[in-house]
C-alpha cells in the first residue's frame, strides 16, 4: 500500500493527459482508434510510466475520443471512425428533422452511461473467465487462430475474408522471416500498417489511372451546420436528463449484455442490439432517439469489455480491440510481451490487481466524462465548425503520413517502411474489395505471429 | 481485364482528366472519406513528410548526445517525431483549405421530406397511441409535434 498514492497520482496525470488529448483528436472526423490511440499508448510505455498510469490513460483516452468523435457523426454527417458506422441511419435522419444537437447530446449521454456500467461488469466477467487462465495460456495459438475464423466470418466478407484469411496470415509470416534475416523483430509497424490501410490503398489507387476515374469528383463536398440549441444552465448538464426513463433503463441493459461479449466486433453487437430495442419501440420518432442512445452505449461498452476481458482475465489480446487500439497494454516489447511458446506474459494483468483495474477504470471513466463530456456537450457546434470550416483533408493525410513515415523509420528503419506498405496495400486492397475489414486484419497479425508456429510444429514437426 | 483494354482503359481516363480539367484547376478526388484536391494531397504530403522527419532525425542526435540510455533517447525522439507529425499538419491546415462547400439548407422542405420519408417507414410521427407524455413533451420543445401533425392533417407547414 506504500505505492498507492503515488500509483494514485500518476493515474490522474496520465487519465487527465489522455482524456484532454484525445477529446481534440476525437473531433476530426475519420481518425481511427488504432492509428491514434495505440501508437501515442506505446510511447507511454516505454517512457516508463508506472503500469496504473499507462492504464487510466489509454482508457480515459479511449472514453473521450469515444465522446467526442460524436461531434462530428451527428453534426456533420461524416462518421467519427470505423465504430460510429451503425449510427449513421439515425444521425442522417435526425439531421434532417432539424436536430442533430439532439442526436449528438444523446448519443454522449448514454455514452457516459455505459462506460459507467461496462467497467464494473467486464471486470466481473474477467474475474470469472480467470481460473481457465492456464488452460487458455497453453491453447492460446488455437485459440487466436479459431478466434481469427470467427471474426472473418462475422465481418462483411464473410467467406470471402475467411478464405482470405489465409494469404493475408502467410504474407505476415513471410514478412516477419524476411525481416528475421536482417535481425529486425517488428510489431507496431505491422499494426501501423493494418490501421492506415484503408488510406494508403486509396492513395495507391488515386496513382493508378484506371482507378482513378471512379475516384474523381466534380466539386468540394456540400455540408450543412444546423443552428445550436442550449437546453440547460451551467457547463455540467445532467446525462439522466438528457435521456427519458425507457432510453437510460435500454442503455443499461444493451450495455450490460454488450459488457460480456469480448470476442465479436463492436460494430456487429451494435448492430444487433439496436434492431432488438428498434423492434420493441413503436412511436418513430421516439425509436430514432432510443436506438441511436442506445447504439453509441453499445459501442462504448463492447470497446471497454472487449479490452477489459481480456487484459483482466488472462493477459493476451483475444478480441478485436485488445488486439488493435489496446495492443500497447498487451504486447510493447522490450517492456511488455507475449510468448507464445512458453504462455508467458509479463504486461499490465501481472502488473496490476484486479481491485486496480476497478478503481482506475472507473478513475478514467470519470476523467472522460469530466473533461469530454461538457466540452462535447457545450462546445459541439463550435468546435464541428472549427474543425469543417480550417482543417482540411489533406492536412489530415500530411500529419497520418508524417506518423507512418517516423514510426516506420523509428522502429526498424527501411524495413519497417516496407512492412507498413506492403501490409497497408494488401490489406487495404482486400478491404476494399471483398470487405475483409481491419478488426480481422488484426487477428490475421496474431494468428500469424502466434498461431504459425504451433502450425508449424505441428504439420512440418 | 486483357491487357489491351487496361491499357485503353489509361489512356480514356488520361484523357478525361485533361479534357475536363486543363491548366491549374483543382482536380477533385474522393478517398479516405472525404474529397481533396490532388495537387494540394501532394503537396500536403511533402510537407508533412519534411517537417516530421526533419523533426525526428534532429531530435535523434540531440537526445543521443546528453540523455545516457540510448533506448530512452530514441523513444524521446519518436515522441518529437510525433510533434513534427502535428506540426507539420499545421502548416498543411494554414496552406491548404478545406474543400467543403457549407449550403444553407431549405429547413422547412427538408423537415417535411425527412417526416414523410420516415412515416412511411415506421407509423405516424404526430399525436399517436404510442406517444409517451416524456416523449410528447421532448417533441413539443424541439417544435417538432406541431410540424409533424399540420403535416398530417395534410397543411402546409
């Protein structure tokens, strides 16, 4: 217990560091969790941060880019990243009755809800799922391998990414032995590469004549700003008030269903719980504003459970966002690791107690709603103007390859750029075309980095 | 796709591009959600390239010099790296501009398109059996109520 107040104190500077940060970053629209979140995590570990500081911060982090990235989702009609997706349907169609800042205030609100909820509840989980512990550790290659199948499956490609699975695992496995050669270990550029993509393919196929016809347009894009309506006095508004009664008693049971779900995509549990509550609401226009309440608790939840779980439970990245946006935590070598072979894990679930987990969670949770929260709530209009009106694209895609160019360079100097765009085209293109997202794209990087060997070993002997 | 037809396939959208667009005229592309101008891209993606590897390299031999660990000196280096990385996206912000065009929409004509389109879909959005007094009140404060029983009692709002 000597520790606990400085532990204490490093837990909110970083919380407070994370939560400020990512709320700006939240607010331009498209920028994704992994590119974001994970690399500035990494960096956080290695300067050496005591292990309750790096976790109140990726999580406060990850909270408010959550709050904020609803800025411009609802306002501007742009998805804030990959996750607001399923929330698209209704913030278009409460854009076009008038009130967007409805939308917006709600989908925070229930936010901040379910972050509340899905800390308590998945650390419970984990606390259950934890004396399989040892017999998870000894399968984990089988078990990031059937958990690779299972998310290709469910992602759009189904079939198609499952099947493409297996060139994408083996171009990774190909690619870690060539670097082997020249005595270079890579992970961050391989996740880099993976997070970024979607843009790199689009840059490639821009050059390419033949695309780029289909990517041409006439004019800028045309977007509208609805005028802001403030429904309460003082900065701190009140997220039970903002909510009716059926919509807060929804936004608790979806997020508490969605806490025990780790392994899915948080894009499929959104999906489907929002048709579940759609079914049961019948007046219009009280079913948009519920299921759009509802839809953003569940993105929250299942992102926290789905880091949660895992970390708290047995210490190895086994769903989609512990193996991207929360990789960091896991696996941050010469700090952190993972081995395959011998089930050995030194990162945060050796560092930290359960009781830790708890207390800093719900410490990042609260930094997020502190800080986020009312700046989302009181400045959404003025910051989604700010940010459509002086931040162009293209400055956007100057900083991201900025960030592929130093932390390519920075981790394994020429071979990492390669790595970053071999991976990033290849797995951009299957993107693109047959829908084998960047969820899956993270479980193909596992399967291949844990997997292959027990394949291996078990085929070649 | 024969070889041959990629080829034409090149040359018609060579063509296009030229045709349409001759001299300095931004040349609109959509990717990565959202339309630039190719020109500025490439610029922008100078700059950026530039300033944060300026930034990374310098600050690797500065830190190398006077910070003991080498493994601490070159994560202080990705760190103002990453500094260059938001500089440079400043410069890009301040030389390149948004290519969004801001519209002043038909409020009222949007609202009843939005209300028609979504009565059809799912029941009346008006005074109904299912309208819950929390819910009557949030609607009447938005002024959305009114809007959307004039339109059902067929006014024009």
């Amino acid at each position: 217990m000597h520790s606990f107040l400085p532990d204490l104190f490093w837990g909110l500077g970083m919380g407070l560091v994370g939560s400020v940060l990512f709320s700006a970053i939240g607010l331009v629209s498209g920028t994704d969790e992994t590119t974001t979140i994970a690399p500035l995590t990494l960096l956080v570990v290695l300067l050496g941060v005591p292990p309750t500081g790096i976790f109140t911060f990726w999580l406060a982090a990850a909270v408010s880019k959550h709050i904020t990235h609803a800025v411009p989702t609802a306002l501007l009609g742009i998805p804030g990243d990959t996750m607001a997706v399923p929330l698209m349907p209704q913030a278009t169609a409460l854009k076009r009755l008038g009130i967007p800042h409805i939308a917006l205030r709600k989908m925070i609100s229930s936010a901040v809800i379910a972050a509340v909820v899905a800390v308590p509840l998945s650390i419970g989980f984990a606390l259950l799922l934890a004396p399989f512990g040892q017999m998870i550790m000894k399968g984990a290659p089988w078990i990031f391998l059937a958990a690779a199948l299972l998310i290709a499956y469910f992602s759009a490609g189904r079939w198609a990414s499952v099947l493409a699975l297996i060139p994408f695992v083996l171009v990774i496995s190909a690619l870690q032995s060539f670097t082997a050669k020249f005595g270079v270990k890579l992970g961050v550029s391989y996740f880099l590469g993976i997070a970024v993509s979607p843009l790199i393919a689009d840059l490639i196929a821009v050059l390419s004549p033949v695309e780029r016809r289909h990517m041409l347009r006439d004019a800028p894009r045309r977007f509208s700003l609805a005028p802001d309506v403030k429904s309460w006095s003082g900065y701190f508004p009140n997220p039970f008030r903002v909510l009716d009664g059926v919509q807060i008693r929804w936004t608790i049971a979806a997020a508490a269903i969605s806490s025990a779900t780790f392994v899915f995509s948080p894009v499929a549990m959104t999906v489907i719980l929002g048709e579940v509550v759609a079914s049961r609401i019948k007046h219009a226009y009280h079913r948009l504003t519920t299921v759009i309440s509802v839809r953003n608790g569940v993105t929250e939840a299942t992102y926290i459970a789905e880091a949660l779980i895992p970390l708290v439970a047995f210490g190895l990245p086994l769903s989609p966002v512990a193996a991207g946006p929360a990789a960091p935590l896991f696996n941050a070598p010469p700090r952190f690791s993972v081995d395959s072979a011998t089930g050995h894990v030194v990162n945060l679930h050796t560092m930290m107690t359960p009781m830790q987990f708890l207390l800093y969670g719900l410490l990042a949770v609260i930094l997020g709603a502190v800080v986020a929260y009312p700046f989302a709530m009181n400045y959404a209009h003025a910051a989604a103007s700010f940010v459509s009106r002086r931040v162009s694209h293209e400055a956007i895609i100057g900083t991201f390859f900025g960030l592929v160019l130093v932390i390519g360079l920075w981790e394994g100097g020429a071979l990492g750029l390669l790595v970053i765009l071999t991976v990033g085209l290849f797995g951009g293109l299957l993107y693109r075309v047959i829908g084998f997202n960047t969820g899956v794209q993270f479980m193909g990087y596992y399967a291949a980095a844990l997997g292959m060997p027990a394949l291996i070993k078990l085929f070649v002997g | 796709m024969v070889k041959g037809e990629a080829v034409a396939g090149q040359d018609q959208a060579i063509r296009d591009v030229q045709a349409a667009r001759p001299g300095t005229d931004p040349i609109y592309a959509e990717l990565w959600g959202d339309v630039v101008d190719l020109r500025h891209l490439a610029g922008a993606m100078v700059i950026g390239a530039v300033i944060s590897l300026a930034i990374y390299i310098l600050a690797g031999f500065v830190f190398a010099s006077f910070v003991a660990k080498p493994s601490v000196a070159h994560a202080y280096a990705m760190l103002a790296g990453l500094v260059g990385c938001v500089v440079g996206g400043t410069v890009c912000a301040w030389r390149f501009k948004p290519k969004r065009q801001m519209v002043e929409e038909d409020d009222i004509a949007w609202r009843q398109e939005a209300i028609a389109l979504l009565e059809a879909e799912s029941g009346p959005l008006g005074l109904s059996a299912h309208l819950t007094p929390a819910v009557e009140r949030e609607m009447r404060a938005l002024g959305l109520l009114d809007v959307a029983n004039r339109a059902a009692r067929g006014e024009v709002v």
